[in-house]
C-alpha cells in the first residue's frame, strides 16, 4: 500500500510539474517574442527618424531636398543601419497593387505575414513568424496624396531570430528536480503516515476475524481523526463481539443449567414412581407436572424470540383496559407471593378504565414477564401501578410500573438487562421464570410501537422499577 501511494503522490506531482513547466515556457517564450517584435519596431522607428533627419549628400545627392527620392532614402538608410550597428534592416517597396519591389524578403517572412494592406494605410506592423519577430514602418511619401498611392511605398523593415529561452528552461530543470525530490520526501512521509493506522487495522480485524476478540487496534496520539475514528469503531466493534460471546456463554450455561433442573427433579420422582419408593405418588406426580409446566415456559419463550428474530411473530394490535388487566393478572400471582410471603400491591385497578393500544395476549405475557421478574428479587413487596404521560410529541401514552424493593441493578448491568443472553450477578431470593422475560418484554413492546426501560435504584435500600410504556387509544 505504501509504494502505491508513493507512485501515485510522484505522478501527480511529476505531470503537475510538466504541466507548470510546459505552460510557464510557453508563456515566457510568448512574451518574449512580443518584447523583440516591439524592439524591431522601435528600431525600425529609429532609423525613419534618422532618415528624415539626415543633412548633408550622399554621392552627389542631397538627401533633405530629395528625401522621396528612392534612391538617396535607400542609400542614407543603408548608412545609418551600418552606423547604428543594426543588423536584419531592408529597404522594401510596395507597389500599389501590394507586391514587393526592389527587394526580397526574409525566407521566412511572406507578402501576407506583414500585412501590405495596413502598410498601405500608412500602419506599422509588427509580429512574429516561427522563431523570427519583425517590424515594418512605411516611410511617409510624398507619392502618397489625397489618399490615393500612385507609386512605390518605401518601408523599413527590421527582423529578427528568438533564440529559445535556454535560462528559463535551465531554471525549470533545477526547480522540476528539487520539487521532485521534496515530493519523494513529502510522499514517503504521508504514504508511512497514511498506511501505518490502516496496515495496524487490518492485522487487528484480522485476528477478530480468527475469534481473537481481544485484539485491539492501536490509537495514535496525533492521528488523522478519521483514523482515530476509524481504530475506535474497530475497537468497539471488537468489545461488543467480545462482550456478546461472554454473554452467550452466560446464557448456554443458564440454560442448562434450567433444563437440567427440572429434568434431574423429573427423573428422580419418575424413577421412584417406577421403583415403588415413592411414599406420595401424587405428591411425586404433581412435582413432575410442575416440572413439565417450567420446562415447557422455557422452550416456549425460546420459541418466541426465534419467532420474533425471524419476523414471524405476529401481534394483534386492539383497545385494551390496562387497569382491569392488572387486576386480573395481580389476583393470578397472588396465592404465588402469598406462598412466597411477599405482598403484591395493585394500585389503579380499580379506577376508571385506562384504554392503550396493544395485543391483549402479548400485553398480559409482558405483565406477566415483568411481575415473574420482581419475584424473583423482591425482598418483600412487589408493586404494580399505572401512570399517564405524553411521549412521541403531543401523543399520549400510558405506562404500566412493575416495582420490587430487592437489591437493585448495579449501573454497568442496567443498559443490558432486556439483552436476550443477560445473565445478572445479582443474588436471585427464589426461582421462577425461564430468564428470558425482559427479553421477550423489549422485543414485543418495540413491535406493538412502545418501550420499556429499567429504573435502579429507585430508594436508597435499592429497588427496580421496570416501565412498560404503550400508546393510549
């Protein structure tokens, strides 16, 4: 990974360097160009003016008089160009009908390239022809009268050979080469910096994948947030695997360990119904029942949260009377607590009907669930209660409280509780239930639109309160 991105930094940084480099020769050797062609202009400028200016004969011939003659203004510039050193000075003419005569131009330079027509018009034009640059300047003829031509145009015209810009392109080499090579530096640091938290990431998803769910990515101080980010989701990832697999150890060892019981009490009353040495058969039978009856909730509620893992459990949802089934379902358990010594407590049962929305079957088993569960804990007393408050907005909704005065959740166990393999360290005061109540609570509140959440500790002796919470008609 990190030679690619290596690479991929040089070409980058290599065609951004060719492009600067191609487009900055051209732009200065463009501009060169332009600068000579206007020197070519300025020159041939110059010696116009000399002409003009010039006082004296030239072979016999006096030049400030005769300045339109032809051959005095070609001789004095030829004088003047010898003088001033200006090499790539000709004397053209242009006839009136555009053609040169008298002198031939620059191989490179044709009758189109400088422009008669502007000649004609009294214009200068100055320009540049592959590596060349010229000037041309028509000299003022007195020929020229009313604006009409009737003879030969005199124009000077000054060219010139660009060479390329061979410092320039020097510089872009020496710059090209030192970017280059800060680039390899820059690119070595970034490409290490860069590859080093992903490599580290993908050896530790590496060992997860393998099932060791202890292997935790490293976290860089001063890291790229997005991979701080990145090796902490990796890590939590990894906890909460780490964390499900304990829990499912947890629960397979609850399970058992529910089965084997009412199988071992099974087993042992039926083989001594068998055996004749049981002293109460119906004492014995009625244990097996018993028995039977817990091994049957327990795979029941299994075959619920399957059911609702797969979607296939169904709920009916109609009006229900919360307070007239608390009631009911508080006058079912109570020979239970009563048998327990522990005292169930209904309040709002007797009030006026309290309608929410649910399946009047799902609702009861929650309830029950919930109430199971208290027993479980309660130290003496269980209560259950109704209450009224707006939740999603302005929609009301109705909560039915399952409250025991045991020892509480502690803070770390309480978000995990309705977890389906959650199995508390807390000390259970007597059996019943299979385990799994909260669970099939959390999944059937969430499927009929409600909630339910844990309270702990609701006095300073303890306690739990489980809030069972649907929408009201």
């Amino acid at each position: 990974m990190r030679r690619r991105l290596v690479i991929a930094f040089l070409a980058v940084v290599f065609v951004a360097v060719v492009l600067a480099g191609l487009g900055g020769y051209v732009l200065v050797n463009n501009a060169n160009r332009r600068v000579a062609a206007n020197a070519d202009l300025a020159t041939a400028n110059t010696l116009i003016t000399r002409v003009k200016n010039a006082e004296g004969n030239v072979k016999g011939v006096d030049c400030k008089t005769a300045l339109p003659t032809l051959g005095c203004t070609r001789r004095l510039l030829n004088l003047i160009r010898l003088a001033g050193e200006v090499d790539g000075a000709v004397l053209i003419l242009i006839t009136a009908n555009g053609s040169i005569n008298g002198a031939i131009l620059p191989a490179h330079l044709s009758v189109n390239d400088i422009h008669v027509d502007r000649l004609l018009a009294g214009n200068p034009v100055a320009g540049t022809v592959g590596s060349a640059t010229f000037a041309a300047v028509p000299i003022e003829n007195t020929l020229i009268a009313n604006g009409q031509f009737s003879g030969e145009l005199p124009v000077v015209l000054v060219t010139k050979t660009t060479a390329a810009p061979a410092g320039e392109a020097m510089y872009f080499l020496i710059a090209s080469s030192i970017s280059l090579a800060l680039a390899t530096i820059v690119a070595f640091w970034l490409a290490s910096r860069i590859s080093r938290p992903v490599t580290g990431a993908v050896k530790a998803t590496s060992q997860i994948a393998k099932g060791d769910l202890a292997t935790r990515v490293p976290i860089v101080p001063h890291e790229y947030p997005e991979f701080a980010i990145l090796s902490s989701s990796i890590n939590e990832m990894a906890a909460a695997l780490e964390r499900s697999r304990d829990l499912e150890r947890q629960f397979f060892m609850s399970i058992s360990h529910d089965l084997r019981t009412p199988l071992t009490s099974i087993r042992g009353y039926a083989e001594a119904i068998a055996d004749g040495a049981a002293s109460d058969s119906k004492a014995a039978a009625l244990v097996i029942a018993g028995e039977s009856r817990r091994l049957q909730r327990l795979v029941q509620d299994l075959l619920d949260l399957a059911r609702l893992d797969a979607n296939h459990f169904k709920v009916n949802i109609g009006n229900i009377d919360a307070a007239a089934m608390i009631t009911s379902i508080g006058e079912a358990f109570k020979p239970m607590f009563d048998e327990a010594g522990l005292n169930l407590v209904v309040n709002g049962g007797e009030a006026t009907p309290v309608l929410m929305r649910g399946d009047p079957d799902r609702v009861a088993q929650m309830i029950g669930n919930l109430v199971e569960n208290a027993y479980k804990f309660a130290k003496s007393k269980v209560e259950i209660s109704i209450a009224t408050r707006n939740l999603y907005s302005q929609k009301e909704s109705h909560l039915i409280v399952v409250s025991d005065d045991g020892p509480g959740i502690s803070q770390e166990d309480l978000p995990f509780i309705f977890d389906r393999m959650f199995s508390s360290a807390r000390h259970v005061a007597r059996t019943g239930g299979s385990g799994l109540g909260l669970a099939i609570v959390s999944e059937l509140a969430n499927a009929m639109g409600g909630k339910v959440e844990a309270r702990s500790p609701i006095s300073s002796d303890g306690g739990t309160s489980i809030v069972l919470e649907l929408p009201s008609s």
